[in-house]
C-alpha cells in the first residue's frame, strides 16, 4: 500500500507546485485595509474530494483568511 501511495503522491507534486504559486500571487491581491499591521491572519486550506455518479473522483481547494472563504479552486478547469 505504501508503494502506491508515493506513486500517487508524485503525480501530485507537480499540480500542487502550481496550485502554491497560484495562491502566492493571491495572497497578493489581498486590500491592505483589511489587514493592519498588529492584527495577525489565519490561513485555512481544504482539500475536498467527491465521487461523482459516473464513479469519477473530482477534488477542489477552498482556503479561508480569518474563517471566512476567500478562495475556491477548481483544478479540473484549472480556474479560482
């Protein structure tokens, strides 16, 4: 099992190498108003994986800044 679990794993460090450079450019975008300078931020990120009818496995990121969603991935578009 564990052999599979890397070879799974590898396959998924190219997308999630990208999937982090999307999210740096993001977190860029983030208005400075909304965060002052001795106010410290959450980050909350969630992998979320479903079977659909057809029995095809689809996965999306969400992340949230201080529990509210601020971002949604969808990897099979490849769009925020």
């Amino acid at each position: 099992m564990k052999l599979k679990e890397t070879a799974f794993w590898d396959t998924q460090m190219g997308p999630m190498k990208d999937l982090g450079e999307e999210l740096r450019k993001k977190l860029l975008d983030i208005n400075a108003e909304f965060v002052t300078k001795s106010e410290s931020l959450t980050l909350q990120g969630s992998l979320m994986c479903e079977r659909g009818a057809d029995g095809c496995t689809r996965g999306s990121w969400q992340f949230a800044f201080n529990g509210q969603l601020s971002h949604h991935f969808d990897p099979e578009k490849g769009k925020w």
